[in-house]
C-alpha cells in the first residue's frame, strides 16, 4: 500500500457552494484550542470520542494529499485532506455512495473559547433526488459530531 500523500496542485478550499445541500453549524467549546485542534485531527482516535464513527484511519501524515478511510452511519468514506492550516483549519472531501461531499472544519479560539465551526456541502444524484431528507441526515449528524467533541475536549 501506498502511504505517499498525493500533492493535488489544486486543492478545494471550500464547500460547493451551488450543491443542492450545504450545512453550516458552529458550537463553543470551553477548552484549549490545542486540546480541540488535537482531538479532531486525530483521525485514527475519532472512534474514541465519536461513538457515530466506526473506524477511522489515515494514511500517512496529515498534509494535503492523504487519505483517511471510515466508517459513519454506514457509510463507508475515503476522504482526501485538501488543506490543512495547524490549529486553524482543516478541510477534506470525497466521494461515497454516489455522494460527493467536501467538508471544511474552522477553529477560533478568544477568551479560553474554541469556536468550531463545521461547513460541509454534498451533491451528485442521490442528493438531487432527496435533497430534504438528506439535509436533515447530515444536520443531524454534524449535530452530533460537534456536541462529541464538546464533550470529549471539556471533558480533559
């Protein structure tokens, strides 16, 4: 197996912003920005704080380019980093079940306050055909994913 991460000369920045389902949610986290930035991007330990997740494991080192592998809600996903700014920013994307999603995860800290801020877009044709419903399914997932790791960094 191949671990090199695969440079994309033009990586995405952002969600799709004319996908037929985008969701943006933030939450206020009352830990060290550090804590928080750790807790996330350690993609090989989601599934110790983020009972959603199955499995999850990455490819090599964190960088634009790698490729981590999991397993939420029964979706079997292999993301691509497309950028990573050390706790700032991190944003991924990839293909699953028909369903192309890019994801973008910001983290600010002010006050002893982290405020993440998740931003993700799907489209492809399982979304056009049930563009309401899965808006409500992804809602609610990031829903969850945001309260975990509220819990989980306060928690420390």
């Amino acid at each position: 197996m191949n671990t090199t991460p695969v440079r994309n000369p033009d990586p995405i920045q952002a969600v799709d912003a004319q996908a037929p389902v985008i969701v943006r949610l933030s939450i206020a986290v009352h830990a060290p920005l550090a804590r928080v930035w750790a807790l996330h991007t350690d993609i090989d330990a989601w599934t110790d704080w983020n009972p959603d997740v199955d499995r999850a494991a990455l490819e090599g080192p964190l960088a634009p380019g790698a490729r981590f592998n999991w397993l939420t809600h029964g979706l079997d996903i292999t993301s691509t980093v497309q950028q990573v700014v050390p706790g700032s920013r991190i944003v991924w994307g990839g293909p699953a079940q028909g369903i192309d999603g890019i994801h973008a995860w910001t983290f600010q800290e002010s006050d002893g306050v982290v405020t993440v801020r998740t931003d993700e877009s799907w489209s492809g044709p399982p979304v056009d055909a049930r563009p309401g419903e899965l808006h409500q399914m992804l809602t609610h997932s990031l829903e969850r994913w945001l309260r975990h790791l509220k819990a989980a960094a306060e928690q420390e």
